[in-house]
C-alpha cells in the first residue's frame, strides 16, 4: 500500500517501483529519519495534535524500530518504497491505530530534507575530523624533517631548494582551507525544514521552532518552498568533497613520483603499498594512485547533481531523489581516502640525503647570485641577464657555474660561496618562506590553527 492509494484506483507497475525505488540507498537515513520522527512526534504533542498518551505510544514504538534497525531484525516488505514508508508502516504495526498519526502536518519533501541535514550534519564533521587528523600528521612529519631539504619545482622543472618542513605545509594549508570551507557548509545547512510541508506549510498549529531547536538545528526555514526544494547545501557538500579530492589527488601524484627509483625521495611503507601479479620486484603506492584516481570520481558526483538541479522549478521535483547517492558516495570515498592518505603520510620515510644531493645540483641556487648582485646596486633585470649567461656557459662548455663565477669580478668568490651545498636554502628569509627561520614560525602558527580548528568542531585533538 502506498501512501496515496486512496487517490489511485489501480496498482503501480512493477517497472515503475523498480525505477523510482530508493530503499536500497536511503536505507542510510534510517537513525536520522527516525530522530527527526521523534522531534515531530515531540512537536504534534507540544501544540495539541496528539494526546500526551498518543505521543508515548509513537515514540516507543519509534524507538522499537530504532532498536530493529540496530540489532539487524528490522524486516522490509516489497511495499517499502523507501525508509520513510518502512519506518511508518512499522510504527504502525506497533502502535496500532495512533500510528497513522505519525505523519500528521508532515510531508516526505520536508521529511527528507530534514533527514539529508542531519546526515549532513554528522558526515561532514566527520570528514572534517579526519582530514585534520591529516593535517596533523604532516605537521608531524614536519617537525620530524628538521633540515631536510629537497628541490621545490615550477614547470615539474627544479625551481629552488625548500625544506621538506615547508612543502609537507604546503598540503597542510591546502587541507586547511578544505576544512573551513566544510565548517562554513555546515552553518548554512544547520537549518530543519520540518514544519514546511509538501511546499506551503500547514494549516495545522505546528511549532517548526520547537521541532528545530529538538533536533538541535540552528534556525528553521524562512520560506516553505525553498525549504523543500533547497539542496544548495548538497551541492556545497560535493564541492567540498571533491575539492578535497584535488588536494589529496595532488598529494598522491607526488608520492608516486617521489617513491619512484627516478626520484628515490622516499618509500612508502609496505603496509599502504601492495606489489605485482606478475612482477615479483614491484612495489606500488596504491594508496597514492587511488586517491589520484578517485578525484575523477568526486568531480563527477558534483557534476551531475548541478545539472540535475539547473532546471528544476520550484518546489519539489522527483528528480531530487538523486542527491542522495552522489553525497553518499563522495562521503564514503572521502572518509576513506583522507584515512588511507594520514597512514601513508605517517609511515613514509624521506631520503634526506638523495633530497639534498638534488636540491644541490645544477643551477638550482641561480636566483641567489641574481640577487647578490642587486644588493650590490645592479638593477634585477641586468642581474638576471648576468647569472643566465654564466648558466648557459656552464652547460654548453661542461664548466662549473661555480667557477664561472669566481671568476666574474661583479660576483666573485663570495657569490659562488652561494653556490655550496646547503646554504641556498637557509637564506629564505621572508615571512612564509622556505628556510629555516620563516618555516619555525610557520609550523607554529599551522599547529596552533590546527588546535583552533578543532574547537570549532567543538572537540580536542
């Protein structure tokens, strides 16, 4: 029996169940559906709808269903069209009569709203919980790098020395971010549309307050229309996510690059690694790959929920069935690849010494005897110019940049003392930069924004 059979004089065909059926993935609604269920319940009985009796008898008949739904003996019937009609048909079977009340003042457009909210609510603070438990972990690795250092590149050419300690950040400010963007998703979703109805409210003396300050929301819905056909804050969620994605994607194409024997830079551990079928040397950074590979994945949910909505009038439409699964999914393979992703990090071992042998090589240092010369009064441009001739010299006749210019009485041996091993690197001076004295203080401030992260989540560390 469907929820409005009395409308209809026949049965719905079994390719129209089959194609609009949604149990099989909001089954996931189910402790959210049935805490929502509770606070309406609370809401009929706080403005007069239900008897104080009534009101007993629904909500431990609900927390029957929850107990069902926990222990695995809950027991769907092909009339469950979704875990709405589940839940209710179940109340009703235990409550009797009083549980064709359950859905009084209440539609499923502003019941699934209220429900994908507060699933929301408690994903996205968890992917946000992990992906600083990230950012932690390479604030670690960080602090375990010392003076470690390695070449930093522009172009995948090698650009200048940095210390491991700064690029490793370099992630940690990106995550960061993702973590503020989720924060500021879940003030603008912290809103129950419960109260709006179908799409105008009710002429029922509902209190949406009550129910919004029960479930813990907020704000309640200004406009009933917009309540149910919002999923603004689904589209900022899958945002969110794939934007993540990226992050992790970039982090995981240099670790596959830098466990390379071309790189040698580091070596991931065996345990976030798996080897060959058929090549017995093979050690591979699946874990990397995968969070490579699953950005393709995330883009893609996002994409399709923002064509699904760029057409839809307002209010509800059927088509918005479809958020579920994509903010289902991105959710899942976020969870598990920021978790994958804080193991390899935390087990990867860094090759200093192959780092700096690269990061020391060739012309890396060249920008330092540029800018010697400026400080000499040479304008940058003529500096420039200087330093790259002695470049090329260096690489079309097989001489040593460093010879050259010694022998240059504009730079000098003091300028080719620039060109040691090592000492590029210290003179990053500037706030932000790459040396020693600017990256103290960065990894300061990273730690101590982490720690103000976690009270925004209203957590510790």
């Amino acid at each position: 029996m469907t929820l409005w059979h009395g409308r209809f004089s026949g049965q719905m065909d079994q390719a129209m169940a089959d194609f609009t059926v949604s149990l099989p993935f909001d089954q996931a609604l189910f402790a959210v559906d049935l805490q929502g269920s509770m606070a309406h319940v609370k809401g009929l009985a706080h403005v007069g709808l239900l008897s104080a009796d009534e009101g007993a008898a629904l909500l431990a008949a609900l927390a029957a269903v929850r107990q069902e739904m926990e222990d695995g003996t809950f027991v769907f019937t092909e009339s469950d069209e979704d875990i709405h009609t589940a839940v209710e048909r179940r109340v009703t079977e235990l409550a009797g009569p009083t549980g064709a009340k359950l859905h009084t003042g209440r539609s499923r457009n502003d019941q699934v709203a209220t429900d994908l909210r507060l699933w929301s609510k408690v994903a996205l603070t968890e992917i946000a919980e992990g992906v600083l438990h990230l950012c932690e972990v390479l604030a670690a690795q960080a602090t375990a790098a010392g003076d470690a250092y390695l070449p930093g590149y522009t172009h995948v050419q090698r650009a200048q020395p940095v210390l491991l300690a700064h690029h490793l950040l370099a992630h940690g400010w990106s995550l960061r971010r993702d973590v503020d963007r989720i924060l500021a998703t879940l003030q603008r979703l912290d809103v129950s549309p419960l109260g709006a109805g179908a799409l105008a409210g009710s002429s029922l003396p509902l209190d949406p307050d009550f129910v919004a300050a029960e479930l813990g929301f907020a704000a309640r819905f200004e406009n009933s229309m917009d309540a149910v056909s919002d999923r603004d804050f689904v589209a900022e969620a899958l945002f969110d996510l794939a934007l993540i994605g990226i992050h992790l994607s970039r982090m995981g194409e240099e670790i596959v690059f830098w466990s390379s024997e071309e790189f040698a830079f580091c070596t991931v551990d065996d345990a976030f690694a798996s080897g060959s079928s058929m090549l017995p040397q093979k050690k591979n950074a699946d874990a990397a790959e995968l969070a490579r590979g699953k950005a393709g994945r995330l883009i893609g949910n996002l994409t399709g929920l923002l064509v699904t909505l760029k057409g839809l009038p307002l209010a509800y439409n059927r088509d918005l069935q479809e958020d579920k699964e994509p903010l289902f999914d991105s959710v899942r393979q976020v969870g598990l690849a920021v978790a994958a992703m804080a193991g390899t990090y935390a087990t990867l071992s860094f090759h200093a010494t192959t780092m700096a042998a690269a990061a020391d090589a060739g012309a890396i240092a060249a920008i330092d005897l540029a800018e010697f010369l400026v400080v000499a009064g040479v304008p940058f441009r003529e500096a420039h110019a200087i330093v790259a001739t002695h470049v090329r010299r260096s690489i079309d006749e097989g001489v040593a940049l460093a010879a050259l210019v010694a022998e240059d009485p504009r730079l000098g041996p003091d300028a080719a003392s620039l060109l040691a091993p090592g000492v590029a690197v210290t003179r990053r001076t500037t706030p932000g930069g790459a040396g020693p004295i600017p990256v103290a203080t960065q990894l300061a401030r990273f730690t101590a924004a982490l720690a103000a992260d976690w009270a925004r989540l209203g957590q510790r560390p």
